[in-house]
C-alpha cells in the first residue's frame, strides 16, 4: 500500500512521563511495515495545530506542574484546532494527564480548577492528597479484546451522557476505581485512557485501530495487512496474567 | 535520667542484636532491616543517640543513582584516611537500615569501641533524607543527581526535590552541604542551604553528548519557566546549563574534574582541581557517571579535611558494590555485571557499552519487584537504539522478559531478540551462545542482580584487577 500519514505529538518534552515514546514507535514501525510513511511532528508551547494537517494526534502523561503549564498552552494556542481536528475525524489518543485536560476540567486536590479543552465529555477530580493513588498492572475489555497497561493516578475520572468508557475494568482501578469503567471514546475517532506502560507496543491490536480508522479517513476502504505479532502478543499475555495475578507485597 | 536512658539505650541495643542474630539463623535474609525495627519499638529515636556516639559525625549521600558507589568510596578514602566507618553497606538506606548498621557496630552496651575515630557513612534513600538528617545530625550531607526513578513509589521527580529543599533549609549552618553543579535539580539546592557548599562538577567537554536524551528530566527552570540552555550535555539533563530567560546558571565548581580519560579495560583517569590542590586520580570503574561519583566522594573527603594522600589512596584501592558493576571470568568467558534501574542510569551503562570495540553480547533482566519499580514502562525512555549495529547477542530475562524483548525489537538493533525467564537458564544460554573468550555484559534491575551475583559467584572467578582491596 503506497500511502502517507501525519501524526501531531503534542508536548512530547513536557508530556513523556511513562514511556509514552512507545506509542510513537509503535505506529511508526506498524505502519512502516506495511509500506505507509509516518511523519510525525512535535508540537510545543505556542506552537499552533493546524486540524487540517493530520490524520492522528497523540499526546501523554506529565508531573502536575508542567501539567498546569500545558492547560494554558492548550487553551491558549490548540483548543480550537483540536475541537477542528476531531470533528473532521482525526483520531485522536490522549493517555493519563494528556486524557484529563482534553476532558471538561480537573480539579485538584489543592488551588484552582483547570478549565480542560473539552474533547470528552469527561470530568476529573483529586479527592485530596490522603486518597489512595490508583498505581498498578491492569486489565480492561474493550471491543477489541483486552488491553493491558500500568496505571499511576490520583485523579478520579467520570464520564457525562454524550461519552462512552473505551472499556471495562477486569483487574486494577480505571476512570474512578468505583463504576468500573475505562477510558473513554468521543464520537468514534477520540480516545482516552490511563493506560500506559507503553499503551501501544503491548496492545498491537488497538494500535492497527488507530491506524486503520486514521487510512479509512484518508484513503477510503483500507485492509491491513497482519503482522508478525508473536512477541507482541506474548508480552500482551504476560501483562494479563500479572495484572490478575494480586501482587506479593514485601516479598524482597 | 541519663543513667536510665543509657539502660534503655544498652537494653534496645541487646535486644535488636539478638533479633538480628535469629532472623539470619531463621533465613529471613541478613537481619538488616528487622532490628532496626525492633529496636526503634523498644528506645524511640534509638539511631540518634548512637550516633551522636560517633567521634567524628557522620556524612548523608543521597540522590537517584550512584550513592551506593559514592558512599563506599567515601568508605575507602575514610579507611585510608585512618577514620573507623560505620556504613550502611548493604544498601538498606532507609531509617531502620541505618539503625541496624548503627546497632551493628556497638557492643551489648551500646558503645562503639574507638569511638573517636568513628565516622558514619550513611547511603539515604531520597525521600528518607529530611528524616535522617534530623536524626542523625549529620556533618556533610552529599547529593548525587536527581532522575525519574519509580514514579510508583516516589510519585514525580518534582515531590522529592520538594522534599529536599525544606530539609536542606532546615540544616544549621555548621553542616556542609556538597552538590552536583552540573545537575540544575541539585545545583537549585544552594538557594535553601544556610552553611557553606561545595559544588562538584566536570569541565572537560570531550565529555559532552550530540544532543540531550529522552530520559532527560530537569529542562525546565523553576524561576522563570524557561527551556534550559546547555553549551554541553554530559548525560540526561546534566551538563554545562544557563537559563536564557533569567540567566540562573551552572554555579563555578570547587571541586572540578579538568580531563576525562576513559579507555576500554582501563580504570578511568581523572585531572582533578580542588580546593585542596590538583591532582589525579584513577578509578577502577567504567562509564561518565562514575566520574560523578568519585567527584562527589571527593567533594566529601574535601569537606572532611582529608588529605590528598589519602583521597588517591582511597579512590585507587576501590571495588565496585557487588553486582553494580563487577567482573568475573566464567567458564572461559569475561562475564560483566552492572545494575542499572531507571532509564538515565541504563543509557549511562549503554553508553559505556556502546564505547568498547567489537560485538556485544547481552543479556538483560527485568524484573517488578517493589525494589525494581513496579511499573516498567520506564524502559522505553531509554536510548537501545544506540546499540544498532553493535549487538551479536540480545537475550532478555526476569518477570518482564517479554517487556524487555519488545522493548529490544522496536529499538531495532539487528540482533533478534529472545526470551528466557527463569534467571539461571538464562545465564546458562547466554553463556552458551557467548563465544569464548568474548565478553558478555549482564544488566539487571536490583532484585534479578542478586540472584544474578548469587549464581555468578558459585560458578566463577573475579579476577585480580576487581578484587576487594
Ligand atoms: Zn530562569
């Protein structure tokens, strides 16, 4: 297949906490493999998005501080051309804090609440600083088999009417520990998740989703070829059984 | 009141010794951390009182990585020095592995024999540190470098830099405090200190790197917000820094290395400018971040008022903490252990790697142990992809083999990646497939390292260069 794809990572030197790099390599080499170019651009603070420039946008996690930093920037300068982006169909995936700004706002444990960007219908609060962290392997269903990931949160994430959860809870906490739920997706094209550890390498599958939704939108009715995804999926198999598996704690 | 509290003191100091003396009898590992436990229970704050028995104080060293090799240089320089140490060498660098370490070195009363010639040399956890230096009111108290490392346990790079500021501004002014000038997250530190700083850095720009590394954590300034600026990049974010916005910068160094030499199979050579004059110095170790390591412990020996001779001496005489970096020869092959645990240590050890000539044959463990980190996502921040073109043999093992071979494969590095779990037919194969009379580098996470040295000291020969001096 001769075709060309163009990826926005948002902030990658201020938003690059848990291996979030993975996910780029990710999809540079599945697609790479199957002959499609992946051109990936790095956007910074003031730098502007132009919606009408890609077919994938990823950003990933941070510390609250450079966090508070890039709410600003991302109201100030991609707001507007991520609303853009989305609605013409540009897949969009958003781990950890890069999931909680896109959402409507997060409250944190302590000073103002950040006004999100609004891309999900989605809420999040840090019920304060005595509240356990969600930090662990974990587990979740969604339409395309299981995803496995590491989650490290504060934040509790509830979704509004207008959102789905991207999948349900089999081992660990998810959005909020409380309803079981995962993530989220907007209209079809717009993914969040807590998931990291790379997201990406560990759930090939989830990943040729992206892609696959990315070329239909460019180039019509596409098929992706398989690949070898041996390892992939043995280090997939192997991040679901610890995850069932309750750690031992203290055993050194 | 005194009297009653030296009995108290004498009767935790008994009873810990007997808890440690069981609980290696029972097989619950060395007895480290349990008496210390113990002991607290029986006389509260029981560590400060011991060492306010030590003649000559005690040192802190602290920071993301390297304090288990700074402290026990530190060690040597002191032993040569004619200092008696007391130190935490097993690498229990919380309170109640001090504590034990202290209850170790006394008798059944409590008392150190020589205790005017006692220091304490005490490796602390990050975010152990405010309380250990409130405890064990230390003389100097030494930081290392400050990285991501197991963001699971300590939360973010920013919390334990918060926790360092108000426990270095609460020092009293008498207390040295030395620093890495290079590291903008340590150097920022002088800002809180009330006594005198020693700053440590290296000059020799041959040092330097192309560009800053993924891993790299410290780009921002905390005053104004502005991008860092570096003339030089040694490692991660550690270099020759200046915020171009409001022109804060790297602090002049006291303790300088001037010239770098490293060489493969040669200990490393250094040019140092000092306080206390210039002279050089030759450390049995490979890689920059060593170089680092010795600056610090020099920087120590310095704020101790150790002499020169005796520094040299010390330095010369080192062997690295077992399983941090150690050689052996096994079956006919030169078998190379180094620990690495979070993504700017595991580029340093590539690095190095990468820096000797031929085909290199690895083997790597991962393992999520609480001591390794639960979560490993950490591995893909570092740079593999240096090692395209370079590696004949790429075997992954531990827990999260399967990570780690993933990891391996997207860093494209020619070689194909394979898994062996379980630790012992790993190093069985690896050797296996390790030409002989070749090198095989082994790089474990901490708790695969000591089932690694376990195995390796059953089945081979350090040679003479590594021994224990
Ligand atoms: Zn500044």
């Amino acid at each position: 297949m001769e075709a060309a794809l163009r990826l926005a990572h948002l902030y990658p030197k201020l938003m690059n906490l848990y291996g979030d790099r993975g996910n780029i390599l990710s999809l540079r080499r599945r697609c790479q493999q199957r002959g499609i170019t992946l051109a990936v651009d790095e956007l910074e603070l003031g730098d502007a998005l132009d919606p009408a420039a890609y077919d994938l946008v990823f950003i990933g996690g941070a510390q609250d501080r450079e966090q508070q930093r890039v709410a600003v920037d991302l109201l100030g300068t991609k707001a507007e051309a991520l609303h853009q982006a989305v609605e013409q169909g540009v897949v969009l995936l958003a781990v950890c804090g890069g999931y909680q700004l896109l959402g409507r706002y997060y409250r944190p444990a302590a000073g103002e609440e950040l006004a999100g960007v609004g891309i999900f219908d989605a809420w999040t609060v840090h019920p304060g600083p005595a509240a356990k962290r969600f930090i662990g392997n974990v587990v979740v269903r969604w339409r395309g088999g299981t995803l496995v990931g590491f989650e490290n949160h504060g934040g509790r994430t509830y979704l509004g009417p207008s959102a789905r959860p991207l999948a349900t809870v089999i081992a660990g906490f998810g959005n909020n520990g409380r309803d079981g739920s995962e993530g989220v997706v907007q209209g079809e094209n717009a993914f969040g998740t807590y998931l990291h550890g790379s997201l990406l390498p560990k759930n090939p599958r989830f990943a040729d989703h992206l892609i696959a939704q990315a070329l239909r939108r460019r180039y019509g009715d596409v098929e992706l070829e398989p690949l070898d995804d041996v390892l992939e999926e043995r280090a997939h198999a192997e991040a679901v059984r610890l995850a069932k598996k309750k750690p031992i704690f203290g055993r050194r | 009141m005194s009297a009653i509290l030296g009995l108290r003191t004498a009767a935790a100091v008994t009873t810990a010794k007997l808890v440690a003396a069981l609980s290696r009898r029972l097989g619950f590992g060395g007895g480290t951390a349990l008496p210390g436990l113990v002991a607290d229970a029986v006389v509260p704050r029981l560590a400060t009182r011991l060492a306010a028995r030590l003649g000559h104080g005690s040192v802190l060293i602290t920071g993301t990585n390297g304090k288990t090799t700074t402290a026990r240089l530190v060690r040597n320089v002191a032993q040569a020095a004619g200092y008696r140490p007391v130190h935490n060498h097993s690498g229990s660098n919380l309170m109640r592995g001090i504590t034990a370490c202290l209850i170790e070195a006394t008798d059944a009363r409590g008392q150190f024999p020589q205790p005017e010639r006692r220091l304490g040399i005490f490796e602390v956890d990050e975010a152990t540190l405010p309380e250990a230096a409130v405890a064990l009111s230390p003389r100097v108290v030494a930081f290392t470098n400050l990285f991501r490392d197991q963001l699971d346990r300590y939360g973010e790079v920013d919390s334990v830099a918060a926790l360092w500021r108000p426990a270095v501004a609460s020092l009293p002014p008498t207390i040295t405090v030395v620093l890495n000038a290079d590291d903008p997250g340590v150097a920022g530190l002088a800002d809180a200190c009330r006594g005198s700083v020693l700053f440590y850095a290296v000059s020799d720009i041959s040092c330097a790197v192309d560009q800053i590394e993924h891993a790299a954590d410290a780009r921002w300034c905390p005053s104004c917000g502005r991008e860092y600026s570096y003339s030089a990049v040694f490692y991660g974010h550690v270099g020759q820094w200046v915020c171009p916005g409001c022109g804060r910068g790297r602090p002049a160094a006291d303790i300088e290395a001037t010239r770098v030499k490293q060489s493969p199979d040669q200990p490393l050579r250094l040019a140092l400018a000092t306080p206390s004059g210039q002279f050089d110095l030759s450390l049995p170790l490979m890689g920059l971040y060593n170089v680092y390591n010795a600056l610090a412990a020099v920087s120590v020996a310095v704020a101790l008022g150790v002499p020169v001779d005796a520094i040299r001496e010390g330095v010369a005489s080192f062997t690295a903490a077992f399983g941090r970096q150690e050689r052996m020869t096994v079956r006919g092959r030169e078998v190379h252990t180094i620990l690495a645990k979070n993504p700017a240590g595991l580029n340093q050890v590539l690095r190095a790697i990468s820096a000797e000539e031929g085909p290199k044959n690895l083997l790597f463990f991962l393992n999520d142990d609480i001591a390794d980190g639960r979560d490993v996502s950490w591995i893909w921040d570092v740079d593999f992809e240096m090692l395209a073109g370079q590696a004949a043999l790429l075997l992954a093992s531990g827990r999260r083999a399967a990570d780690m071979a993933l990891r391996l494969k997207y860093a494209d590095i020619d070689a194909d990646p394979a898994i062996e779990e379980d630790t012992e037919s790993a190093l069985e194969k690896a050797l296996a497939l390790t030409p002989e009379g070749e090198r095989l580098y082994v790089i474990p996470t901490y708790t695969a390292m000591l089932h690694v040295r376990k195995l390796l000291a059953r089945w081979g020969q350090r040679p003479p260069f590594w021994e224990e001096g």
